[in-house]
C-alpha cells in the first residue's frame, strides 16, 4: 500500500516534468518523429526490393537447373523493383527535406537533428 503510494508521487512528479518540458521540445520531436517514420517506411521498402532480388534469383536459378527459360514473372517483379526503387528516392528526398534533416555525404540519406552518424551507412555527419 506505502509502496503504491511513494511510486504514484514518483509518477506524478516524472509527469509534471515531462509536461514543463513538452512544450519546448514538441516541433523537433515532431520533427525527428516525421524523420523515423520516413526512415522506417524507406527501410521497409527496402526490405522488400531485398526479398524481391531474392525471389528473382531464386527464378533464375529454377530455370537454369530445369534448363529453361526465365519465366515472365522475373520481368514483372523487375519492374515491381524499379517502381518500388522510385518509392525509395521519394521517400528520401522527402526526409531530407524534414526541417534540419542532416544530410549524409556518403549515402545521401537524411538524418534525424542532432544525429553524429549515419543511420544508412554509418559515416560520420558534419
Ligand atoms: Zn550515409
């Protein structure tokens, strides 16, 4: 019961601080939260271009231990691909166009405020 009470006042008080300092902080935590939500949805995309590189290899190398011919399937996934590699410029020009976005010299890629390294390829941001 005592414990209750003393881990309530703590959550109250950690409440009463986060609240004093939200209001500061909400446009670049809007900000870097536009930021991640591009980076996912550019890491998804990726993800599935990767499974579809994977899908065509995998066709590629049925027809060439059946000793047939590359099935029309390999040409629409390839364009699926390019449509889907399209999405993914998009979406990166776009986070960098995120207010204060740090840009990566290496990549290209778009980096939430304040980041010290590129969360594309690593390297270290001015
Ligand atoms: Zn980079």
């Amino acid at each position: 019961m005592m414990a209750d009470n003393i881990t309530s006042g703590l959550f109250n008080q950690f409440v009463k601080a986060a609240r004093s300092t939200t209001t500061t902080v909400t446009k670049k935590t809007g900000e870097i939260v536009e930021a991640t939500k591009l980076k996912v949805a550019i890491a998804d995309v990726e993800n599935e271009v990767d499974s579809l590189y994977t899908e065509i290899g995998r066709l590629v190398y049925k027809a060439f231990s059946e000793n047939g011919e590359p099935s029309e399937t390999i040409n629409e996934k390839c364009a699926v691909i390019s449509e889907k590699l399209k999405d993914i410029e998009l979406l990166k020009i776009k986070l960098a166009g995120v207010k204060d976005s740090v840009m990566c010299g290496e990549c290209g890629a778009g980096n939430a405020p304040g980041s010290q390294f590129c969360s594309s390829c690593g390297a270290k941001l001015q």
